[in-house]
C-alpha cells in the first residue's frame, strides 16, 4: 500500500475521503480491528450516548450535517458516517477484524513493515506500506479505567463500566449509582432516570456544566433559507467562533465565566439547591473540558427529584452500596463506575525503526501530526478544548498536500527532525486524570510551532492549510536509501 490507514472510525474515515479527493491513483487501505466501522460510536452502548460537540462542527467540513439536533446522539453519527462510507466508495478499502500489533521501519527498502493480527481467522501476517496514518483514537478500547477501591469485592450488586454495557440490561425500578462526574456520567444520569428507581451521581470534584439546546434554532432558520453547503459552511463558521470565544474569554477572564456559568446552573435547579456545593469545580473553567448537556435534561431529572448529586468521597464498598469518608452510605442495586479511560496513542501499535523500539516519550511532535526522527508517520489527535474533528480535518489536508509535495519533488521519505535543545513540555496541557496518567508514556511538545500542539482552530488554518508545506525541520530523501545516504534538507 501507499498509505495504510489504522482505524475506521471518524478520523480513519475522514483520512480517506481526503486521499480519494486530492490522490485518487495512491492505493490505500484502512485497517479496523472491529467488525465495523464508527469507532467510539460504534464501541459504547451506554444510554443516552452522544457528542457533546455540535455536529456542524464535529461532523466533517465536506459534508453537511442535516439532522434537526445539534447534538446528536450515537445512532445518528453512525448513520452520518455511514453515508460519508457510501458516498465517496470507502467501503471497498475497509478491511474488518484487522489488528495492527506492531510497525517496523526499514530504512533500506524505505517503508514499513506491519505484523496484523486477523481477528476472525485467528492468524497473523505481515504487509508493507510506504506511509502509515494512526487513526486509531487516544484510548483503549478493550479496557476503561476503574481506580482500586476498598471493598469492592464485598458488593452484593452489579458493577458496570460504561466501556462494556452489557446487553439488555435491565434497570427498571432499580437504585443505581454512578460514580463520576465527567461527559458520560452527566450522559447516563438523565438518560436512565426515566425508567430506574433513583440515579445518584456520586463525584468526588465537581465539573462545569452547561445547558446548551440540543436543536438550534439559528441553524434551523439559515438552513430554511439558503443552499445546504453555504448554510452548513455558515453555521459551522458561527459554531466555531462562538466556541472559541468562550475558551478564550475563560482564559482571559476566568472568574467572569465562572460567574455565568454558576448563574445558569442556578437557574436551572431548584430554589435551595447547593449549587456552590455540587457545581462549584476548585479550577477554572476549560483547564477541563465543560461538560454540555442539551436542553438541561441533568437538571430537569433533578428537579424532579429522579436524581441526585452527592459530592463526597468513597471510603470502602459495603455488601449494599458504599460508605462515604462523611460516614454516610448509599445503597444500590447498580453501581456505574463512569471513572474514565485508559489513554493508550496510536492503538497500542509497537513502533520500530530498524528493529529498535521507538521511545514514544522521547519524541517530539511535529504539527500535531508527526513524530520527530520517525519516517512516513503521521497521526490525528484532535482538540481538547474544541470539537475533535476540526483539526482532524486540517491535519488530512496537509497531509496530503504534503504527499503531492514529495511528488513535485521525487522524493519518498520524510522525517521531522527537532533541534537539539528545544525546550519541550507534555503533548496534552489539559488536567483531565486520564490524560495526567499517560504523560509520562507520551511524546512531548515544543512552546511554539512548529512542535506546538496547538489547540486554536484559527491558527492551524494558518499553519495547516495555508503555511507551506516546506519547513526546515523537514528532512527528504529517496527510496530505497543506500548505505550512508543522507536525507535531503527540505527540497533543496
């Protein structure tokens, strides 16, 4: 292959659909290790499940998002990326059940070297491929994050992770305690609060949350009016200003954000209700992700006493429920621990250069989308503090105007090569625990660009889609390298 993309998810997808536009000739393949396409979408069942983003922004900018809701639930992405799949006749490059284990490089014959694991047939084998694109995500799928807690093989009831919901699970009329107070605990609480006797979210920090509509109406008004590429290229402009406003106004003015968001939870909880308490985060708004929840169904379930909040710590599971370091106890007959993932980069792929391991946590990246001092790979990670696949989709652009670039100039290999004492700090400057516990695995990252991770929209326009593709950093060469051979410096 030309181009081997790891993971059909919505980055993998996305990957594709850019090397169909802009290289149609390169042969190409997206290796999925499930039995289909959708990644996160496809992997949790939980209810309730969706984007907390808006999908005017969250969904592609070639393709118009045209469902009434702006936050979409899991089946409505799926059939959204399903219709990219057929549209553009990605299909017939999706090869299912294909575990990537590990990649070597090969400096002579100027490619890589992938080992995949057939999920189906149960064997391995092994393929070559001028570049490989990481698409796979920034977590594990086969296991979530559960910390230890004392006692827990004293509880009586069922424990779930929210990674692996069993099917047909019934909470009708049944306690349920959800422990966690991120995106898919506030996800879960109103979504089974209908049908289960109580839903309790127990959290030991509090996280900002904010009602935002689940339909919009601004949106629905352009979209009534003018042609649906000029309204979807508007609305997602207005989406990602308005976005990128509030972060910039929590940076700049944390105590003001803080404010108006406290204001509106109070709004929208009853009178009395300890906001300062269960609302009330020790950090500032975006040093985490905000939490979105649309139309305020958290705090319409509470308000109809279907659920509650307790913010509190776990001392020990008892037979029954937990007991709390306050003394108190909860009981219930489910408990969710919504604790979190387990970050793990580029599926968990072993990386080789010439059969020596690649030390990811000794590499810098480059763009947000390569690795220093490793040949023809490229990866997708997309924004923190903004919806992921706006910089999924500037990365695809500039990796393939990258590609048509070697082309103009003959040449088969590039490797970023960081300077000698660059000053580096963690990929990911974002607070959240399950990114705390995986910096020390991970690569770093430069204080200015190029080896900035950068997390401003506007910004990698400039640097992705409309800076040049030449940059001293950059080191070319042919294929295959002879002995001794040197990289070209950037086209020269």
């Amino acid at each position: 292959m030309d181009v081997l993309i790891i993971g059909a998810g919505i980055s993998g997808i996305g990957v594709a659909r850019y090397l169909l536009k802009t290289h149609p000739a390169r042969r190409f393949q997206i290796l999925e290790a499930r039995d289909r396409i959708g990644g996160t979408w496809d992997l949790f069942r939980y209810p309730g499940i969706r984007s907390d983003s808006d999908l005017y922004t969250f969904g592609y900018e070639f393709k118009p998002w045209t469902n009434d809701k702006s936050i979409a639930d899991a089946a409505s992405i799926l059939a959204y990326l399903d219709e990219t799949v057929n549209e553009n006749g990605i299909q017939r490059h999706i090869r299912y059940s294909q575990r990537v284990i590990s990649a070597n490089w090969l400096s002579a014959q100027g490619c890589w070297e992938v080992e995949i694991d057939d999920v189906a047939l149960g064997t391995r084998r092994k393929v070559t491929c001028t570049w490989l694109f990481s698409a796979g995500g920034y977590y594990r799928y086969d296991q979530g994050f559960t910390p230890k807690f004392e006692g827990i093989t004293r509880y009586r009831g069922q424990i779930i992770h929210p990674q692996h919901w069993p099917e047909q699970l019934d909470y009708s009329g049944k306690r349920v305690l959800v422990i966690g107070s991120g995106a898919t605990a506030v996800t879960l609480v109103p979504a089974m609060a209908d049908k289960a006797q109580h839903v309790t979210m127990l959290q030991r920090t509090p996280t900002y949350i904010l009602s935002v509509p689940a339909k919009d109406p601004l949106a629905h008004a352009i979209r009534k009016v003018l042609p649906t590429d000029t309204a979807h290229a508007l609305i997602r402009r207005k989406n990602i200003q308005f976005s990128r406003g509030i972060w910039h106004l929590s940076q700049r003015y944390p105590d003001i954000v803080r404010s108006i968001i406290r204001a509106r939870n109070k709004q929208s909880l009853p009178d009395g209700y300890l906001v300062d308490v269960h609302f009330n985060p020790p950090y500032n708004p975006w040093d985490q992700r905000l939490c979105a929840v649309p139309d305020g169904d958290l705090f319409r379930a509470i308000g109809e006493r279907k659920a509650s909040i307790v913010t509190d710590q776990i001392e020990t599971f008892t037979a029954s429920g937990v007991q709390l370091k306050s003394g108190r106890t909860l009981d219930a007959d489910i408990i969710i621990t919504a604790t979190g993932l387990n970050i793990q980069l580029f599926g968990g792929i072993k990386l080789y250069k010439d059969g020596v391991a690649i030390a990811l946590n000794e590499s810098i990246a480059y763009k947000g989308m390569m690795l220093s001092n490793v040949p023809n790979f490229a990866f997708a990670i997309g924004y923190t503090n903004a919806s992921w696949t706006l910089k999924v989709g500037l990365v695809c652009e500039h990796f393939c105007r990258l590609l048509s670039y070697m082309d103009e100039r003959g040449v088969q290999v590039c490797q970023p090569v960081a300077p000698a004492q660059i000053k580096t700090r963690p990929l990911l400057d974002f607070g959240a625990g399950y990114v705390q516990r995986a910096l020390a695995d991970m690569p770093q990252q430069g204080v200015s660009a190029p080896w900035l991770m950068s997390m401003d929209y506007f910004k990698d326009i400039k640097l992705l889609r409309k800076g040049t593709v030449y940059d001293r950093a950059l080191q070319f060469g042919a294929a295959p390298l002879a002995s001794g051979q040197v990289y070209i410096a950037g086209g020269t």
